[in-house]
C-alpha cells in the first residue's frame, strides 16, 4: 500500500515508517523537523529511513494548506497515518498558539486532503490527555471526554470532533487512536524517561512532580506501532447499533472509531524512577515537587475493544522497556 505518514522525523511516527517499509508498503514520509527538540535527533531517525527502499521525504509543514494540497494530489495516498503535532503538556501552557497551528490547522489539512483524494482509511494521533478530569478507571472510549485539562489535550479532542464530521459527511473511514505515556529507544528529549536517564547519568538532580505519586499507563513503543499497524488494517466502519437516543461516544452511525493503545498496567512514578537507576547502576537526586498545571495524576487505558476489534493487548514489561531505552541512549550518545 501507499501510505502517507506524517511526524517521520518523530519518534512514534519514524518508529511505524521502519514497520511499514519492513513489510513491503511504501511511505510518504512528512515532517517540518521543527526545533520543538534536538533537530539532530530527528535527522538522525530520519537518516535511517531514507536509507531504506520505499520512503520519500516530504520535509514540509501540515499547517501549510498549498502545500497540502499539492502533496495529496502528487501521491495520492491510499491511507493515511497522521502523527505530526505539537506535543506535550506543560509547553502548551506556555505556547498555546502552537497547538492551534498544528494540531488544528494541521488537522483540517488532512481531513480535505483525505476527502478530496478519495483515501480509504485516516488513522491519527489523539491522546490519554483527552481522558482530563475523569477519574473513572480504567478510562474507556465509551466514557465522554469533555473535560479537557490542558490546550494539547483540548486539540486532541477537537481533532476527534472534526474527524466525526468528516466520518459523517463524505463517509471517510477514521479511526483516533489515544497513546498512553509511549516510551523506548529513539524516546523524545522532552518526556520523563529520557530526561532521568540523561540526568542520573550526569550526576544531576531529577525534578519529580506530584512527589512521584502519579500512575502513568507507560506504553512501549512496539506496543504502539503494533496497534496502530493493526488498527490502520482495519478500516473503520459504521455501529450499526449506535443511538442518538444514548450517543456512544467511541462510535458513531458514521465509520469512525477510536481506541485506547495503552499497556493496561499504571505504575508509579517512582518505581518508574527505581527501575531506571537499576539499569543505570546509579541513585537518581530528587527534588521532589508538586503536581505540575495540565498534569493529571493517574492514567489506566481501558483496551478491550482493541482487544475484540483487532485481537491486540500491549505487553512489553516496564522492566524490559527501561533497559531497552537505556542501552539505547548510553549507545546513541556514547555515555
Ligand atoms: N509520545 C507520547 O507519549 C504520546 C502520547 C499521546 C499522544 N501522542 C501523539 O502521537 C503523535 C506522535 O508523537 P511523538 O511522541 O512521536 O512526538 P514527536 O514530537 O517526536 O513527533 C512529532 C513529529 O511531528 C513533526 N511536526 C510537528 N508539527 C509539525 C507540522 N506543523 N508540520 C509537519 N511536521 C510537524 C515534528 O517535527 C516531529 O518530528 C503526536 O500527535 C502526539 O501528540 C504521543
């Protein structure tokens, strides 16, 4: 298949182009490389892609409508894996402007280039953030989200709304997949495991919030692109079942669907913290502080219907994801 791929130059999104080409599609890689994080880091996931048969680079950005438009009609995908976003919690805080670019312009560039290319299936990132206030465990796509707690988690959300109505108006296919906390080798400079590792490393204090109490539904990156290969196979379709009388917010008349990928398993963040010095051989320092503005202080993915839809559960142990990042990282920058 032609797949069009965008955030290449990312980590979950250069992670499933490696998949993808493995198993013989062909991507269209898009990414701005912005400078959110280390530019070098990307361009050296990326110089592993373009190594490979079967990739192109499209270094542009998604919030750029002509451009868009210009890349649909070229390549005419056949499906789409849409990844590029600004991330991260605390900086939307910050630079909220950010968000409305990308995840939102961005996002309505993908959706006209979807319905007016005829594409048969667009699978994107949303996020556990949009789960916000909700303290019903585990969260469930069945549950309504409408308590967002930060700007990102709001853009994620509206991305769900806007992708209903174009499920609903031109019946393209979209599935909105929620990552729960991903982690592994080629992990983002900006997300707690690579920032710990890096500092206990160096000798150097961690800052630890909510005094290491939250409980992350930590992720591995395999898992990831399992369920989002899986899903991406699937092409949504319609709930037959589905009542306005009592909407089911995680399907629709439409042929939209949305699902959970997350490990099924919280574990503290401090335990997080102890299994990363036990790969590193060292005692991390911390600055123990309190929950941060945006954070939530528990994630827990329900999965079953990914589960019953695709026969999928992530497994990978928090243990053996650890130490894979880190002999990763003490590689990758000979440390
Ligand atoms: N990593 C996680 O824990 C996590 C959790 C939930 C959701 N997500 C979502 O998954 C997706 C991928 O996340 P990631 O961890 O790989 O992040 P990442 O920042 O490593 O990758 C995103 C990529 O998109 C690119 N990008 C950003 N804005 C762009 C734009 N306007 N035009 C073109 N490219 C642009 C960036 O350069 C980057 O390479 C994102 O949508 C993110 O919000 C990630």
């Amino acid at each position: 298949m032609k797949i069009l791929v965008t955030g290449t130059a990312g980590f979950i999104g250069s992670h499933l182009a490696h998949r993808l080409l493995d198993r013989g599609d062909e991507v269209i890689g898009v990414d701005n490389v912005n400078d959110y994080y280390d530019v070098n880091l990307k361009e050296a996931r990326l110089k592993r892609l373009t190594d490979k048969a079967g990739f192109t680079e499209v270094r542009q950005d998604v919030a750029d409508r002509a451009a868009m438009e210009a890349l649909f009609a070229e390549h005419k995908p056949e499906r789409v894996v849409h990844l590029a976003a600004q991330a991260g919690v605390r900086y939307s805080i910050e630079n909220p402007h950010a968000y409305v670019d990308a995840n939102l312009v961005g996002f309505m560039n993908i959706l006209e280039g979807c319905r007016h290319n005829k594409v048969e299936h667009l699978v994107y990132a949303s996020s556990s953030s949009v789960y916000g206030a909700n303290e019903t465990m585990p969260f469930s796509v069945h549950d309504n989200v409408d308590h967002p707690l930060s700007l990102y988690a709001a853009s994620k959300k509206a991305n769900e709304l806007m992708a209903h109505t174009y499920s609903h108006l031109y019946n393209l296919p979209t599935t909105g997949l929620r990552f729960f906390t991903v982690y592994g080798p080629w992990g983002r400079p900006d997300m707690a495991l690579f920032i710990f590792t890096k500092k206990i490393l160096a000798g150097e204090p961690i800052d630890v919030f909510n005094h290491g109490h939250h409980r992350r539904d930590f992720t591995y990156i395999d898992d990831i692109v399992e369920g989002v290969i899986r899903t991406l196979d699937h092409v949504a379709e319609p709930n037959d079942q589905w009542s306005g009388a009592t909407p089911d917010p995680g399907t629709s008349k439409a042929p939209y669907r949305l699902y959970n990928i997350g490990s099924n398993n919280p574990v503290e963040l401090s335990r997080f913290i102890e299994i990363i010095e036990e790969r590193v051989g060292k005692k991390a320092e911390k600055n123990l502080l309190p929950l941060q503005p945006g954070d939530v202080p528990a994630t827990y993915a329900n999965v079953d219907d990914l589960i019953d839809d695709v026969g999928y559960k992530p497994a990978t142990p928090v243990e053996e994801g650890i130490a894979r990042f880190v002999d990763w990282y003490r590689d990758f920058y000979n440390v």
